[in-house]
C-alpha cells in the first residue's frame, strides 16, 4: 500500500460518501419538505419564550402559530410587555395605534406575617404550600391567609417574587409581566392579578367576621363596614365579608385606609415611568 | 480589542463551558485519573478546538442550511483524526492512556456547541480568542479534578510520591465515583464564589 | 450454547458491568441534561437506543465493507460520525413529515442524540472488540438498555428532589452529581458479574 | 429541474469538504503511518528482550489467532541466540479479566517452563487489579511447569483482594503454556 494509494484511496471514499450523503439529504430534504410558515419561527424570536401560558396556549411556539393563522392578536402575550407588541407589530406591518396596551400585575393578598398571624402549631418536614394545603398542615390559624413555603417564588419564570422576612411573597412590579403562573401555583389563590394603576386594595382573603378573623390575625378583615361607611364616594361595597373598591368611583383620597381598625386596606401605588425604566 | 479580551475571559469563568454550561463531562470526568493525563486531554482538546473554530468561521458563509451539521462533524472529526494520528505517532503511552476518549473528542458537546453557537456566527480574530478562552476554562477545571483525584486517590502528584511511601491512597477518588464526587464538589464550590457579588450587586 | 452464552455475556456487562454512563462516563450530558422529568428521560432513552442500535449496524456494515477492504481502518473515526450525523438527520427529516405526533414527542431530542457519545463509543468499541455484526447489535442494545436505566434511575430521584431540603451551596448540579456518585458505587459492584 | 440541481450542488459541497478532509487525514497518516508501526511493535519488542535478554532473534512463527480456552493466543515468536539453537518460545495472548482483556506475554523455555512473564495492557481497577501487572506477582510464575496446578491461594499467591484478576492471569497463562507445549512438540517432531 503505497502513500499515492492510501491518499488516493482515501480521497476518493470521502469524496464519495461526501456526495453520497449530500445527494440522500437533499433529496430527502426535498421529498419530505414539511410545508411550514418560517414565520413562526420569526415571531417565536420575538415573543420572550417563557412558555408560561399565560396566553392560553400552551407555549410559546403555539402561540406563534396562532398569531400566524390568526387565531390569535399580536398583543396576546402580556407577558411580553410593550417591547414585544411593537416588534411583532413591526414584523407583521400591523398598527400598533389602536392597540391600547395595558401593564398587569399581580399582587399577594395577604398582610398575616410570622409576626401579626397567630400561631397554633409548628410544621417539621416538608415545606411546600401545595403539600401544607392539601393535608391541612399550617402554622397559622388563619385558613385563608399565604402559607409562606414559597411555591410561587419558584414558579415564577422572571423571579420577580421573593419571600420577605415575614414570610410572606414580595412581587417586584417592575419584573413582573402578570403572567399569572403564580396565581395557579398558589393552593389558596391568594395571589389576584390586577391592572397596574394606582388603587386602594383589601390585602386580605379572610372571608370570616368579627371575632373569627381577629383571632386570627391582627392585620385581617373583620368586616366591621367602617369602611364601606366612611367612604364620602361610596365606591366601598362588602362582598362576602371583604371590601371590594369600585375604581372608577374612588379617588384615591385615602380616608378608608386611615379609619380601618385592623389597617388591611392598603394603597398600591404605581412605580412612576421613572423607576420603571431602572428595571 | 476590548471585545477579544472579554471573549477570552469570558470562557474562563463567567462561561466556563463545563462548570457553568455543564457541557464536555464525558471526557473530563474519565480521564482526570491524573494530572498528566489531564494536561495530555487538554492539549488535545484545544488543538481540536482551535482547529474546528478557526476552519468553520472561515467558511462559515458559504454552508447550506441542510449541510450545517455534517460539515461541522466532518471539520471536527478531521481535526481529531490527525490529533489522535500525531499521538499515536509521537505520544504513545498518553494515547495509551486516553485510550477512547482520544477519537471521542469529536463529540465532545463543547466543541459542537461552540461551533455552532460561536464560530459559524462569528468573525476569524472572534472565534480564535473564545477558542482559546474555552480551551483555557476546559484545562482548569480538567487539570484540578485531576489534581484532586490524583493525589487522594494514588497520593502522589506529576508520579513523585507526596505523603510518603506509607500513605494508602484512597482509591475511591481513582474509580468513578470519586470523579462525579470532586466534580460536584467543584461546581458547588463555584456557585458559592459567583453567587456571592451577585447578591451584593442587587442589594447596592 | 455457548454462543448464546457469550451474547448473554456480551449484553450484561454492556448494560450493567460496565454501565455506559456510570462506570465508562460516557453520554454525560445527556444524562444530566435530560433527566428533569421521567418522560423527557424515557424519551430520551427511546430516541437513543434505536438510534444506537441502527447506527452500529450502519457503521459495522460500513467499516467491513468499505474501511477493511482498503485497509483505511484510521478513517474510521470520521465516517463513523458521518454516518451517525446524516442518520440522524434523515430519521429526523422522515419523521417530521411522515408521523409528525412522534415528531413533536421525540423531535427535540434528534439533534441532541446526533452529538451523544454514546454512539459513537459503541460504534468504535464493536470494531476494537472486534465483534461480528449480532455480537455488535446485541452490544449496542445492551449499552443502550443500560443508558436508558441509568436516565430512568436519576429522573426518578431528580423529581423527588423537590421536597427535600437541600443545603443552598448544593442546590442545583452539584446534588445531582453527588446522587450519581452513590449509583456508581452501586454499579461497580456490578462489574464482577460479567467476565 | 431546478431542485435537483440543488440537490446535486448540495451532494458536491459536501463532497468537496470531505474530499479537502480526506486528502488531509491521508496525508497526515502517510506521515505517521511507520511511526505508529514502529511504536506499536517497540512495546512488544521491549517486553521480548526483557525476557529474554540474551536472544538476538525472534522468529514469528506462522500461526493464526486462535481461541485458547477463555484466552485468546495472539503471535507466537521462537528466541534464537548468536548461534541459531533454540532459546525458547515468545507467546502474546489475551485473557478477559475483571475490568477487561488483559494483554500478556509469556516466555517460554525450550523445556517448556516458565521463563518470564509481562503484562502489557490491561483495565483492572486501579490500584487492586492492577497490581497484576507488578513484577512482584509475575516473578512467582517464572521456572513453573505443566505440572504445577497454576491454582490462586495454593501454588500461585494472589495479588490481596483482587481474586478475580489473579485467577484470570493464572488461567491464562496455564492455558497459552499448555498450548506452546503441545503446538510446539507438534513442530519439532
């Protein structure tokens, strides 16, 4: 075996499995073409690719292919936020003009921290909220208030949430796209998403009265209607317990939140464009 | 000129490509029985590396789409087949001692996944210095592993003896499980050093 | 009957004596890549041992027939990929278009199986050990029946994992690293059993 | 029409490159190719001398692979000195072990005993099995004959702890002398 003809013997056998291969591929390329709009896979570029679903779809991907067929608008994704309806506007040659683009958010409605909620055990072991839910395993008295193990921080695809030292979850407005996975997470809802203008909100989601609640918490509502009364707009109605603020009617005066025995209403206050920017 | 240096130290730590993006495992954690085996793997290693990136972001204009993959496979393996070639030839008690994992350096997830993630996107200069930072990263972390195992495992280091004739080495970091001990070891050790400014950095 | 028994042979101590992934550290990241959830993991473990299987059959039938005849064995490195890579890509394009559901299910893994050492160990290691073409589809069965144990095995414990309490610093890889260790020792007191 | 020559471009591109990679690899395997002889034969010829140190010659004796037993008998050498009478035989045989094959030459005098044994290759668990491998425990086979038991733990003491190995290599050397032996009586008469 002389070095000419192990070169060109070797030459020659990549040279022919090299053409072979080529010709299989592009043939099979060819034959088995799967006819798909490449734009999908533009559109996917732009959307964030959280796959959280809170489109609805169950992905990312899928929602690229609905907006492609139509079956869904360009400003589905919320989570995206602004960035991503302009550039899918821009790609799909679509005004953005009537599209009124509006930031959610989503709030923890519960003030009960380690030291305001009373305390009638202590949990060993696993700490998760969805097992403490189900087998009724929880510290606090209150059965409605957040059970503090964090599911919600987890599952946050842009960790915007955070546990505070009272054991409670604190959601950094400026990260949080209102995606609502964290609503799902939590066994007992006591995460909302909301519109994020400024309003006086009822942090709380004891749905008991009077003595029931104040034993519970020092921080719950006890449905005492001061509140409701007090208010010179009447924007406060109480629905099963709770306050609830009409926010067309309320403007923001604040008389509600001073006169509140238990101190549950808050004002949520909006960052300004400002701060938003710092994100 | 900036840019080139941060892509070269970017491979080192912020990307080291096995300690943070996990990829490469299979030959580092096989043949860090020593360190000179190690230092023989990461020679290896980078003329492979080096090779391919320089190659392929030299052609990278004129691939087709559907051939993206096998030319990258065939500019790879060529580079390791003339690495293994030159062993074989010069080095043969390291290939000896590499035994497969010398022709299994072309599948090495590092050089696939800088291939393609870096080279066929960037420019020649781009692609020589992240060749050589991932290189670089590549023979830390393979040459402390091997450090590590070798001289807990055999006790002695580079062959000469450290704690004396009468240590008996724990042979456990020699066998398998020794390795994926020290490498987990390893990457909690990292975590720890780059979670800490991360923290400090939100708090500020 | 000896033949079968040293099939028999031949398949233990490729799936467990010496286990792919914890004894000859091979398909690494895969393995650690792969095991989140037990389904990713059985796919996975589908996905690759019928790619195994058919690529050391491809690389054998191209190695005695292309490679031996010229006395090219050195080439065998780079057309043994080759062939893998093209392999998997024609199985992946025939997929996509013909059954697409399996597709979607086994579609992501495709690429990723086309760079898994694991096939090309088995590939090399059926012409070191210079097997004929069963002892080598038998091998590779074997391996990969190992592979998809040593997959099956971390993700079941990766999705216990979640309600445990781990120390922060060994959150992450480094817990996942330290189970592998424990199951390695567990599999090298395997090694005795297939000689 | 147009498609299929793309086809055919895509099938000379990726030729083009395999025929650029081709031509390099033979090249550099032109280069090497009698290095990589050479240093494969080194390590036998090396374990050759060592074990006999005063044989000028080795001749290969004209024999295929054959299974011996568990153990499989790779080349067989006769060692002539200066003045062409028979020293003895050189024997490479491999024998499964725990890890995998080992590799051994074994020397054999022209009575048929023991001259020397080496082993070249071998993927025993470091530090245990692979202490087989050490001079210590291949010296006590040295001057055996056919009718010692080559038996672990009564005429053969084996490496501590490493059971399985001792008792592959023994096994393998008993079978490849027994084999010799007989191959070679054959020849002679």
């Amino acid at each position: 075996m002389s070095l000419m003809q192990i070169i060109i013997f070797s030459s020659g056998i990549m040279l022919g499995l090299g053409i072979v291969f080529g010709i299989g591929l592009g043939y099979f390329a060819k034959i088995f073409r799967v006819q798909e709009n490449p734009l999908i896979d533009e559109i996917l570029e732009i959307l964030p690719g959280a796959n959280c679903g809170a489109c609805g779809f169950s992905g990312c991907r899928s929602l690229a292919e609905g907006i492609t067929s139509g079956k869904a608008s360009i400003e589905t994704c919320r989570v995206g936020g602004e960035e991503t309806v302009k550039n899918l506007a821009k790609l799909l040659g679509v005004g953005t003009d009537n599209i009124s683009y509006e930031k959610y958010i989503a709030i923890p409605l519960c003030k009960g921290g380690k030291s305001l909620a009373m305390k009638n055990a202590t949990v060993k072991g696993v700490k998760t909220c969805k097992i403490a839910n189900n087998l009724k395993l929880s510290e606090k008295i209150c059965t409605y208030g957040c059970l503090g193990y964090g599911d919600c921080v987890l599952v946050c695809p842009f960790n915007a949430i955070k546990m505070n030292d009272e054991g409670l979850p604190e959601i950094d407005p400026s990260l949080c796209t209102g995606c609502g996975l964290c609503v799902k997470e939590c066994p007992r809802e006591v995460i909302e998403i909301f519109s994020y203008k400024e309003k006086v909100l009822a942090i709380c989601k004891n749905s008991e009265k009077g003595s029931a609640v104040r034993n519970a918490c020092r921080v719950g509502c006890i449905t005492c209607y001061v509140c409701e009364k007090k208010c010179p707009k009447n924007a406060i109605k109480m629905v099963n317990n709770l306050p609830v603020i009409d926010i067309e009617k309320c403007d923001l005066c604040g008389i509600c939140i001073n006169v509140c025995p238990t101190k549950t209403l808050s004002l949520i206050k909006a960052l300004s464009a400002k701060e938003n920017g710092k994100k | 000129m900036r840019n080139l240096i941060n892509i070269f130290k970017n491979g080192i730590i912020k990307e080291n490509p096995v300690l943070i993006i996990m990829l490469g495992l299979c030959s580092i954690l096989a043949v860090s029985t020593s360190v000179v085996n190690a230092l023989g793997m990461t020679l290896a290693f980078s003329f492979v590396l080096i090779g391919s990136e320089l190659t392929i972001s030299l052609i990278r204009k004129s691939i087709p789409k559907t051939l993206r993959v096998p030319i990258f496979i065939v500019v790879i393996g060529s580079f390791t087949t003339i690495m293994s070639l030159l062993l074989q030839a010069f080095l043969p008690d390291l290939n000896k001692a590499l035994g497969i994992f010398i022709p299994l350096v072309v599948v090495n997830c590092i050089i696939i996944g800088r291939v393609e993630a870096f080279a066929s996107k960037r420019s020649v200069i781009e692609s020589l210095f992240d060749a050589l930072g991932m290189s670089l990263g590549y023979g830390i972390v393979i040459v402390s592993i091997g450090a590590i195992r070798e001289i807990l495992g055999n006790g002695t280091i580079l062959g000469y003896q450290v704690f004396g004739p009468n240590y008996n080495p724990a042979l456990f970091f020699i066998l398998p499980p020794g390795a994926f001990l020290v490498i987990g070891i390893e990457i909690a050790i990292i975590n720890k050093i780059l979670a800490k400014p991360k923290k400090v950095k939100q708090e500020g | 009957m000896s033949e079968l028994q040293s099939l028999m042979n031949i398949f233990i101590s490729a799936a467990f004596a010496q286990n792919f992934v914890f004894i000859r550290f091979l398909a690494l990241c895969s393995f650690v890549g792969m095991t989140t959830s037990m389904e990713n993991a059985i796919g996975m473990g589908g996905a690759v041992t019928f790619v195994t299987v058919m690529a050391s059959i491809l690389s054998y039938v191209v190695y005695q027939f292309i490679l031996v005849p010229l006395h090219l064995e050195y080439l065998q490195t780079i057309v043994f990929i080759l062939t893998i890579a093209v392999f998997v890509q024609l199985v992946e394009i025939y997929l996509k278009k013909a059954v697409p559901s399996l597709y979607k299910a086994m579609g992501i893994y495709l690429p990723l199986i086309a760079t898994n050492c694991m096939i090309l160990a088995v590939a090399l290691l059926n012409v070191t050990e210079n097997y004929n073409l069963l002892e080598a589809t038998v091998f590779s069965f074997g391996a990969s029946i190992g592979y998809v144990l040593a997959l099956v095995i971390l993700a079941g414990i990766r999705e216990r994992l979640k309600y445990v309490q781990i120390p922060s610093i060994l959150k992450g890889y480094p817990i996942i690293f330290f189970i592998a260790a424990f199951i390695a020792v567990a599999f090298m007191g395997l090694q005795g059993i297939a000689r | 029409m147009k498609n299929s020559i793309d086809i055919l471009k895509l099938g000379l591109t990726l030729g083009l490159v395999c025929l650029i990679a081709g031509f390099a690899l033979s090249a550099t395997y032109s280069i090497t190719k009698d290095k990589i002889t050479e240093q494969q034969r080194k390590a036998l010829v090396q374990a050759q001398k060592e074990i006999f140190p005063d044989a000028t010659e080795f001749k290969k004796i004209e024999i295929s692979e054959t299974k011996v037993g568990s153990a499989t008998l790779k080349e067989l050498y006769e060692c002539l000195n200066e003045n062409e009478n028979i020293l003895g035989y050189i024997a490479t045989a491999s024998t499964p072990g725990y890890g995998g094959n080992i590799i051994f030459v074994l020397g054999v005098n022209s009575d048929f005993s023991v001259k020397g044994v080496k082993v070249t290759e071998q993927t025993e668990t470091p530090g245990l099995g692979a202490n087989i491998a050490k001079s210590q425990f291949l010296e006590q086979f040295n001057g055996k004959t056919l009718n010692d038991e080559f038996v672990v733990k009564k005429d053969v003491k084996p490496v501590t702890s490493a059971t399985i190995s001792s008792r592959s290599i023994t096994n393998g050397i008993k079978e490849i002398l027994n084999f010799t032996s007989k191959n070679v009586k054959e020849a002679s008469k």
